[in-house]
C-alpha cells in the first residue's frame, strides 16, 4: 500500500507541477493572441476581456511553488497588467490597479531573470508601465484634475528620472494648482537637464518668485543664475536693476550695469537699462510730488528741481543708447516721456518723428 501512495502522490505532484507550468504556456499563447488581435480595430472591452483571461493564466502559475519561481509566469502577468493599463487608462482606479500588478511582477522577474532570458519582456514591461503613467497624466490633465495629473507627471519621473517632458508636465500641472513650490522645483529640474525651454522656463520662474511669493531675495538668486546662462537677455538684467531700484539701492543697480557696459560697450539695452534707473527713480519723485499741497510751494519747488536732476542724469545714457541704435524704442519712448514732460517741444517732435517712421508691430 506505502508503494502505492507513494506512487500516486509522485504522480499526482509531477502532474500538478505540469498543470500548472501549463498556464506558464497559455499565458504565453495568450499574449501572442492578443498582440496580433490589438492590433486592428478589436473594440477595448474585448482587448480588456483577452487580457483577464491572461492575467488568470498567470494568477495560477504564480500559485504554485515550482512555476511561481519561473521568471516567464512573471514577465507575461506583467506584460498583461501594464497593457491594461494603457489601454483603461481613463479609468484610474484600474490602471492604478494594473500598475501595482504589473509593477510587482517586474520586480519578482528581474529578481528571478538570473541568465537574462526575459530581458526583452522586462524592458517591454517598463515602456509600458512608463507609459501607463504617463497616459493617466495627460487624462487627468485634460480633465482638469490637475492633482492626479501632478501626482502622475512626478510618478512617470522617479520612473525615468531623464524625462524631461515630464518634468516641465508636472510643473505645468503645479502652476494650476497655484501649488508655486512645486513648480519652482519642476521647473528648476527641467532647467537642470539643459531643455532648450530654459530661458522661458527661469521667466517664468522669476515672475512666480516676485508676484505670487514676493520673495526679492530667491528672484535675485534665480536671475543671476539666469543671466549667468544667458547674458545676452537683457530683460533678466532690466529685471535685477528693477529690483535694486525698488530696494532704494541705485548704487547697485549702477555699478552692476556699468560693469556689463565694460564688457559690451556695444550694446544698448545696457545704456536704457543705465537711463532708466534715474528715470525709475524720477517717476518716483514725481509721485511723491503729487502729494504735496499746492500751497506748499517751497517743499514742492524741491522736489522737482531734484526730479529734473535724475531726469538729467538719465539723458545721457539714452542719447547714447540712440548713437549706438538709431532706432532703440526704449530710449525713444522714454526721451519722448522727458521731452514732454519739460515742455521741450523742439525735442519732443524729432523725437515723435523718430518713433513714427518705426515699423508697427
């Protein structure tokens, strides 16, 4: 009787592990069944019911002790989980659920992958759940659900920490959250990663760190980095000028503008950017003067002859822009704004003249 049992135990295990190496085989028909029927138009829910009946296959196979330690029962359940979720990735609940599938399947297969058999089935796997989680992002996005689509984009980038596109996603998802954190540090990545949308991307940067956090101190440290990158962007050094001027700091501003004159004598941006921080602080004055009583002649005949003296330092740098570019906008409107408000008609109607005879925008 003991030879018997034993016989029929030995049998019945042999045949268990056959069985269920079995599913391992149908899983693998399975999946070549419905590579070749994904590819027409085979409508989604049939591509879904084709890929449950896969994932059954390698639920069984994963069951058992001997064909759970196979890398293919792995590789297959992953390849089936992460094309569902690409296909139902509308539906995040179950592409959330196929992800954490297939995401699981892959690391048992690299784990059993000793020889490198399934190596092409590992790296079909993660484009897949690459792209699963890009999808759901761009779903979300286009939804408006732009906190799924943030949590998404930063998802798709743990997975590949190179993909810039996701970054600049994720920022771009952050910015209509107004979460303004979260897009500096997007952004600041995808500036890192040398993206040809650098410069726009630390404008950007620089006009969230100004207005919506009013933080001067970050901005600063933001445009010298930018105009480290690029020097030839004036708009970063009018910006950085700007803000000495409105820190009461001229001085500075100066001394950082006459420097990069040294450097491009030639350029005449510089030389409005010069005029404007004593035009800059004119209009100031000319506010302050608006205040006044009228009856207070003494004080306000002192504030306009020191408004006229700004005025006059600002003159120079603006003609001199003018040498330099006869047709500088910038230093004309602004000698234009001078001109009138001396009374200065002569100047005012060659100047006038000037800016008419421009092309239009």
């Amino acid at each position: 009787m003991k030879r018997v049992f034993l016989g029929i135990f030995l049998a019945s295990a042999v045949s268990t592990a056959f069985a269920q190496k079995s599913e391992v085989s149908e899983a693998k028909k399975a999946w070549g069944i419905f590579q070749l029927t994904s590819q027409g138009a085979t409508p989604l829910a049939k591509k879904l019911e084709s890929i449950k009946a896969g994932i059954g296959h390698t639920d069984k196979a994963i069951a058992d002790e001997k064909s759970k330690i196979m890398p293919e029962a792995w590789t297959y359940r992953g390849l089936f989980a992460s094309s569902a979720a690409i296909l139902d990735s509308v539906n995040l609940a179950n592409a959330d659920a196929n992800l954490k599938i297939a995401q699981d399947a892959l690391a048992e297969a690299k784990k059993l992958d000793t020889k490198g058999a399934e190596k092409e089935n590992i790296t079909l796997i993660e484009t897949n759940i690459a792209n699963a989680v890009r999808n759901g992002g761009v779903n979300a996005y286009n939804k408006k659900d732009y906190k799924t689509a943030y949590a998404k984009f930063v998802q798709a980038t743990v997975i590949n920490p190179a993909d810039t596109a996701m970054y600049l996603n994720a920022g771009i998802a952050a910015r209509n959250l107004e979460d303004y954190p979260g897009t500096i540090q997007q952004f600041k990545k995808v500036i890192s990663l040398n993206s040809p949308q650098s410069k726009d991307l630390y404008a950007e940067l620089i006009d969230i760190t100004l207005r919506k956090q009013k933080d001067t101190t970050a901005a600063l440290e933001i445009l010298k980095e930018a105009s480290a990158k690029f020097p030839e962007n004036a708009e970063f050094t009018k910006t950085e000028t700007q803000i000495y001027i409105d820190k009461g700091d001229a001085a500075k501003s100066e001394q950082m503008l006459t420097a990069l004159t040294a450097k491009e004598p030639t350029n005449p941006s510089y030389q409005v950017l010069l005029g404007n921080i004593y035009f800059s602080q004119a209009l100031k004055m000319q506010a302050e003067r608006n205040k006044i009583d009228a009856k207070k002649v003494k004080e306000y005949t002192a504030v306009t002859t020191k408004m006229n003296g700004l005025l006059d330092k600002s003159l120079p740098y603006y003609k001199k822009a003018l040498e330099i570019d006869s047709k500088n906008q910038g230093a004309l409107e602004t000698l234009k704004t001078i001109y009138a408000f001396r009374n200065d008609t002569k100047n005012y109607d060659d100047i006038k003249k000037r800016l008419d005879a421009l092309p239009k925008q």
